[in-house]
C-alpha cells in the first residue's frame, strides 16, 4: 500500500479523479473541502500529520503553498495536468466549486500555469495527462497504491 498526493491546476480533474477512487473503495480527502485548507489557504499541518500518520494508503487531493512539506511521507506525488484553455473551459461549466467563474479567477489560473506548474513539476514522481479519462486515470493511481503494474 502507498499514500498518493494528487496535485495540479484548478480544473484538472483531481476532485472527479477521488470521487472515483473513493467509489472504488479507497480512502481519499480532497483538501479542497471539509477544512483542510487554513484561511491563507495552505494545509492545517497538525490534521495532516495526524491524517498521514494513522493511514499508509490513502489518497490526497489538492495544491497548496505548502504541500511540499509532505512529500517524504507520500509514496508517489502525481501531476494531473492539461492545457490552459481545457482547465478554463472546465472551470467555467463545473458545479462542484465556484472558482473559476469569474474573469479575475480565470486570469488567475492562467498565471498559475505559468508560476506554480513548474513547480508542482518538479516535486512530482509521475505526471499524468488530465485529459484521459476517469477510469483510466483512477487505474493509474490504483496501480501506484498497490504496486501493481
């Protein structure tokens, strides 16, 4: 068994990618959601240690300022990534989350390909195109959490 920290821009797919992960019988937390993330928006570091402590396969979803901090406790970090225009048009037509919708939020996202992939880059183990589909992607990390190839 492995931990997996799934990261990559807003629009990616990591929500959609742990929704079927956790429908196939993984534990999975997409620190997008239930107060994972502090108010300047990095990880509650205590609730993380606590949570990579007491579980040696689970599944993380986010990106964060300082997700870094963790990656020696997880197996494999993955990049989920795709082009810029696709992350846009997905952020404008999901209903899960509201980032994205408005023109300062898309600009944002923009920019973020440019500063913050780069960097996701070159902390990750694997790189994974975001634009596969769902149940191909969720084998992949399937493969990574148990060894299998």
């Amino acid at each position: 068994m492995a931990r997996v920290l799934v990261t990559g821009m807003s629009g990616v797919g990591k929500t959609t990618l742990l929704d079927e992960l956790r429908r196939r019988g993984h534990l999975t937390v997409d620190t997008d959601y239930d107060g994972w993330e502090l108010p300047d928006r990095t990880w509650d570091e205590r609730r993380m240690d606590r949570l990579l402590a007491r579980h040696p396969d689970v599944i993380v979803s986010g990106t964060v300022e300082n997700q870094a901090r963790f990656y020696d406790r997880f197996e494999h970090v993955v990049l989920l990534s795709a082009p810029v225009d696709v992350l846009l048009e997905r952020v404008s037509t999901r209903s899960n989350n509201p980032y994205g919708k408005t023109p300062e939020q898309r600009a944002e996202i923009a920019g973020y390909m440019q500063t913050v992939e780069p960097l996701l880059r070159r902390g990750a183990t694997l790189q994974l195109d975001g634009q596969r589909s769902t149940p191909e992607l969720a084998d992949a990390i399937e493969r990574l959490v148990t060894g299998t190839s």
